[in-house]
C-alpha cells in the first residue's frame, strides 16, 4: 500500500472536520475534486465551504494548507485571502 500524501491527508482531515459543521450534501463539494484526484481543489473546495457557512478552522489545519507547496501564486493569494475571511478560531473559543 503507498503511503498518502499529505494534500490528499490534508483533504480528507478537512472534510471530516467540515461534517460536523455542514449538511452531508454539502459535502459532495469536496468529495468531488478528492474522488478525481485533485486534493488541492479538494481543500479550496473545503475552505469555501468554511467561508459560507462561516465556520472557523483550527489553526493547526490552516497552517498546514498554507504550509503546502503545490499552490500557485493566484491560488495561495484567493486561498489567503478566503482563509482571512473565516471567523478565527480564538473568537469562537471565548
């Protein structure tokens, strides 16, 4: 079995964590780009569904999607520029 590459990780850790917060068809959002290989639409994919529905990602997850290296310059400045949109996770913690 070969191992998983952290995008593709990063991608399932994403939409689990999102299952709690979004319906199951929602989902189908990330499902979609995951099932045809493309793990980087996939986590795209998973922040706009963040950025909808207003829901904060843990710091930890967002350090490793921007910590990624296969973002091209356009996509890491909308996926910045959507991550500063969520709500931050210390502002629904107190």
């Amino acid at each position: 079995m070969n191992p998983m590459d952290e995008s593709t990780f990063l991608a399932h850790a994403l939409r689990d964590y999102m299952r709690k917060n979004v319906e199951e068809s929602e989902l189908s959002f990330i499902d979609s780009p995951l099932d045809a290989g493309e793990p980087y639409c996939a986590i795209a994919c998973g922040v706009s569904l963040a950025q909808h529905f207003s829901v904060s990602l843990p710091p930890i997850i967002v350090q490793h999607i921007t910590a990624l290296s296969g973002w091209t310059v356009s996509q890491r400045e909308q996926l910045e520029e959507d991550l500063e949109s969520l709500p931050t996770w210390w502002e629904l913690a107190s």
